[in-house]
C-alpha cells in the first residue's frame, strides 16, 4: 500500500471546516437554549411563558440552529 493521498476520499477532519458564520448560528442557538431556559424558570407553572414561549425558543435553538451551524457549508 502507497502512502499517498487519494484525492477522492475526504477526512471527516479536512471536510468538517467550521468558517465564522457556522460559529454566529451556533452562537445563536445557544442563545436561544440559554435565553429559553431563564424565561422557563421566570415564569409561573401555567403561564404563557413557560408553556409556550419557552419551549419554542428551545426548540429553534435544539433543533433548527445548532444542526443548522453543523451544516450549513460556505463556499
């Protein structure tokens, strides 16, 4: 066996480059995790806040931003 590189195989390490704006999105969602956990906990049990308003921005920063940084490819 060679040592070379084949240029058809990329490494997970060489393809998987983070540019700035997948650290803004990921930055973003931890936002949205953090920011929805404190209006969680300001809350009362039955209020629209901690029924509603904070389980959607746990949701968009879960499971839209954070895969979404993971993703997204600049050119």
């Amino acid at each position: 066996m060679s040592n070379e590189k084949n240029p058809e195989k990329i490494q997970l390490i060489e393809g998987w480059s983070f540019d700035r704006v997948n650290y803004i999105i990921f930055f973003i969602g931890v936002l949205f995790i953090v920011f929805g956990y404190i209006i969680m906990a300001a809350g009362t049990v039955n209020s629209f806040q901690s029924l509603t308003l904070a389980p959607i921005m746990l949701f968009l920063g879960y499971i839209i931003f954070v895969p979404a940084s993971l993703i997204y490819r600049g050119n």
